[in-house]
C-alpha cells in the first residue's frame, strides 16, 4: 500500500462544485485522499474534544473534522479546531478565527509535521498541536517569524498543558490512561 495519496491540483470553489465523495482536503491547491480513521484516532479524538470543550467553555469553540479555510488554495480539515466562538453557517473558520490546531496521528505522523504544520504557520495559525497516539507524545508548535513556528516542543505523555492564545489550560492526563 502506498503512503503517498493522490493528488488532484485544484482551487477551493472548484473542490466545492465537484462535491466529492469519501474524505478528502484540500492542499495547497491539491485535493488530497485522506485515511479512513481507525478507532485508536476515532478516540483519542473524541477523548481530546471533551478535554478542550470542557477547558474553554464559553471562550472558544471546538470544532471536530471539520474545515478550516486558510485562503484560496487550501481547506485542511484538522481533527480539531479551537476557533472564536460564534456561528460559521455562512463561511467556514479562517486563520483569524483560529486560537489553536490539533492534528491526531496515528499513520499520518510524517504528513502532520511536514505538510499540515508549515502550512499552518504560513498561515499564524498561533498554536498546533500533534498527538503521537503511538509514543504517547504531543508535539507543541506556536510563536510565529516569517512563516514558521519558533517555539517548539515534543512532550512525553503531558500531564496538562495551556494553550497560549486562552487563559486556559487543559488536562491531558485523561489521554494516557
């Protein structure tokens, strides 16, 4: 089996008229296959949204799988977002929206880091976070110059960690059991 998914170059409103089917994002302009989630994903997934809504509350949103729109070439669809509280029925969260970025990875780890995280810097995403499901390990990005993230951090099965775009901060220990 490959790793590396189809491409299909593409802009945002041509992606929309085609309505395709199965799960896919848009990349950079290309359509890109996305894995079917597997239940360890499916959880931890589930597990996080809990931990996130219960940690914001009213000051944020947290939205699950769904996309963010981050200009005309791009509409990744992070496992999790946590973005200004409001109503997005007419357009969908864009970067300004956004207070943090969580991508789970259970075979994705490699596209998350080097694909999903640049682009999400390009676009002062302020914070990202990675969850390695298989070393029980969170990769933090945040701090923006030129582009790119300047503070970042791999954590070992974090106990509690505080997003840096809320006075909030958020119990992980949950993750690990």
């Amino acid at each position: 089996m490959s790793t590396n998914p189809r491409r299909h170059p593409i802009t945002v409103d041509e992606y929309y008229r085609l309505a395709p089917t199965g799960r896919v994002e848009l990349i950079e302009g290309d359509i890109i296959d996305m894995s079917p989630i597997g239940s360890m994903h499916a959880d931890m997934v589930d597990d996080l949204n809990e931990l996130l809504r219960a940690a914001v509350g009213s000051l944020a949103r947290v939205r699950t799988q769904n996309p963010l729109r981050l200009g005309l070439h791009n509409e990744p669809q992070p496992d999790l977002a946590v973005v200004k509280p409001g109503r997005y029925r007419l357009a969908h969260p864009t970067s300004a929206d956004a207070f943090l970025v969580v991508e789970v990875a259970d075979t994705t780890l490699r596209d998350d880091l080097d694909v999903k995280v640049p682009l999400y810097a390009r676009h002062a995403i302020p914070e990202v976070w990675v969850l390695d499901v298989n070393q029980n390990a969170l990769h933090v990005f945040c701090g923006h110059c030129e582009g790119k993230y300047t503070d970042t951090d791999v954590v070992m099965a974090p106990s509690a960690r505080d997003l840096t775009s809320l006075p909030v901060r958020v119990d992980l220990s949950a993750l690990w059991r």
